[in-house]
C-alpha cells in the first residue's frame, strides 16, 4: 500500500526553537495530517559556525538531516512526499536528493510558498554570490520533482518561461486559512462600506514603505508589526496579535493587499512580486469575511474579481471614489460571496484539492 507523507521542518538556532512556522505552512502541516499524511521531520541544529556565512559544511550537515530523515522513512516505490518549497533547511545537494527518489519511483510533490528566484534573486541589494545559489538550488529542485503546486496561473507561466514542464505544474488558485472559530465573534461582522480599511501585515518601511504615504481622504486600520510613525488623522495603529487570534481582531470595511514603497502603484521587487505571487494576507481577509481591495495587476486579482468577493484598483488614490460610488447594496452583496469562500479557507479546500490533483 503506498504511503503519503508531509515533511515538517524544525530548525534550533542559538538555542531558539524555530519552526519553518508561520501559517501557511503550518496549515498546510495540519490539513495533510488530517487527509492521513505521515510526518517526516527535519530538525537541524545550527552551529556557530555554519553560521558564518552559511559554510559549505552548512550545506553538507543540511543534506545529511535530509538523507537520514528519508532513509529512515524508509521511502518505497509509489509512495508520495509533500515538500513545502523553499525548503527551510535548504542545501545546494537538494535537488539530486529529490531525483533519486524520482528515479526509485516515488512522487516527489513541492508546494510552493516564495519563489526566491523571481523575489530575492531579482534584488538590487543581493550579492550576485547569493543570486547564485538560489538560481543554482530552486531550478534544479523545480525540475527534479514529480509535480509543483503554484499559487495561480501567473506563476504557472512563469515556470513555463524558466523550462519547467507545463504537466508538472498544479494550480492552488489561493492560500487557505485555518480558523477555529467555534464560539468565537468576529469583531467585522458588523463592519459596512464606510469603516477604515484593515492594512495586516508586516509594516516596516523598508518593506511596506506605502504603508508611509497613504492617501489622506480614507481611513485606514492598521495590524502588524514594525509600524513606526507620527500620529495620522485617518490611520489607527492596532498592535500585532497572533496568526490565530487576528481574525477575531480585525475590523473595517475591506482588507487592503498591496505591497512595496509607494501608494500609486505596486512597484520595486516586492511590488512586482504580486504579480505572481498569492499574498497570505489575501486568504486571511476573505477566510475572515472581509472583503477585498487589491491592486489590478496582482496575480490574484483574477480571483477576486472572478468570485466578486472585492475590488481591484490601480492606485490607492482611487479607493475614495470607488467606496463613495458603492452602493450599501452592492456592499453587502460582496460581503455574501466572501462568506461562500471563507468556509472553504477556514477547511483547507483548496490545499485538498491541489494535492489531490
């Protein structure tokens, strides 16, 4: 009988214990586990010196968690591995590990969280050393595995153009979110057109510098961390709260998904990253239900304005006039298919069915 398994990533750093955490893959843990996926682990400790400058003998001790972990498994013909992508431990010996349980008969599936190749690599700040690596590691370990989930299809074309080949290529469409609500209250539920909108996230200027120049006819509420900046008029600072209370937290009339330094448009390599990229936050607003407002060119803008469960703008200087020329009505109507998805991400529908495919 042919098994399925989850990789589960640990790292320990300076004596912290630090989980590949973070939601998503978390999630993605979670909703396998529950489909019958066995949990393989990788715990790698660190020492000081592979620290340095992630030492070739960092590389090498990576590979060996990873050998160890799957000869111990003891991974047949037939059998299917889940591997969330990048790996955190990762290691310049990947991909010819990967193929040689390819070539043994196993279904090696990757699911893609960030592509480092067309986020990082694309930097101005980064050494071409470091450019490097991740050209050299994500490409092989692309083409070595079974099958890749991507976020959408924007991403689904981008792998096309770097020669991965089309059949492997699996579409998720969205990130779903995990809430355990049973008893819980959304403070949204009550929220209409005209309350703030709900910026989450990560809010440190050199990352969300368009958090800084935000227009001044909307109101914003703002979660995360990192925000540092005199008193506005329109904007309320909320503090951070943890990945599973924040729905409960969150309130206002839609959730913004935006990214980079200015608030005309998404620009600079993170701005461009939404081009292809499927942005937690997007899952965490409508799994919430709350509505959308996310810039037109995002690759997940397809989404929200297929299942009209927001709206798309090209600058933030255009939501004023779009939320005057709403209707209470046609609020509320978008708030009705927010609520048709939110239980599918609160599930893990779309995780389920990507693996399934």
């Amino acid at each position: 009988k042919k098994m399925r398994y989850i990789v589960s990533e640990v790292q320990y750093d300076s004596g912290v214990q630090r989980t590949a955490g973070t939601k998503a893959r978390n999630d993605v843990e979670t909703i396998l586990s529950k489909e019958g996926y066995k949990k393989i682990t990788i715990e790698k400790k660190i020492k000081k010196s592979e620290l340095k400058f992630k030492s070739i003998s960092y590389h090498f001790s990576c590979f060996k968690e990873w050998k160890n972990a799957f000869l111990k498994t003891k991974i047949e013909k037939d059998d299917e591995v889940v591997i969330q992508f990048p790996p955190i431990n990762h290691t310049l010996f990947f991909a010819g590990l990967i193929k040689k349980y390819v070539k043994k008969g196993a279904t090696i599936k990757l699911l893609i969280h960030d592509m480092e190749i067309l986020r990082t690599a694309t930097r101005d700040d980064i050494s071409l050393l470091k450019k490097f690596r991740i050209n050299f590691e994500e490409k092989k370990t692309l083409k070595a595995a079974s099958s890749i989930i991507v976020h959408n299809s924007s991403m689904l074309k981008k792998l096309i153009s770097l020669g991965i080949t089309k059949d492997k290529l699996i579409n998720l469409k969205i990130f779903d979110y995990l809430i355990e609500d049973k008893g819980k209250i959304y403070k949204n539920r009550l929220a209409t057109k005209d309350d703030p909108v709900i910026i989450a996230g990560a809010l440190r200027k050199h990352k969300a510098g368009y958090v800084y120049n935000l227009p001044s006819n909307v109101n914003f509420n703002l979660y995360g961390v990192g925000y540092d900046d005199s008193k506005k008029d329109n904007i309320n600072y909320f503090g951070s709260y943890p990945a599973d209370n924040l729905p409960f937290e969150l309130f206002g009339s839609f959730g913004l998904v935006w990214d980079g330094m200015s608030s005309e448009t998404c620009k600079g390599s993170f701005g461009e990253y939404l081009r292809i990229n499927n942005p937690h936050k997007t899952s965490l607003y409508l799994a919430s239900g709350i509505p959308v407002i996310i810039w037109s060119k995002a690759a997940l803008a397809e989404f929200i304005e297929k299942n009209k469960c927001g709206i798309t703008v090209d600058s933030l200087y255009e939501i004023a006039d779009k939320l005057k020329s709403m209707t209470d009505k046609e609020y509320e109507d978008i708030k009705k298919n927010v609520q048709a998805i939110s239980p599918k991400l609160k599930n893990g529908y779309y995780t389920k069915k990507s693996i399934e495919a």
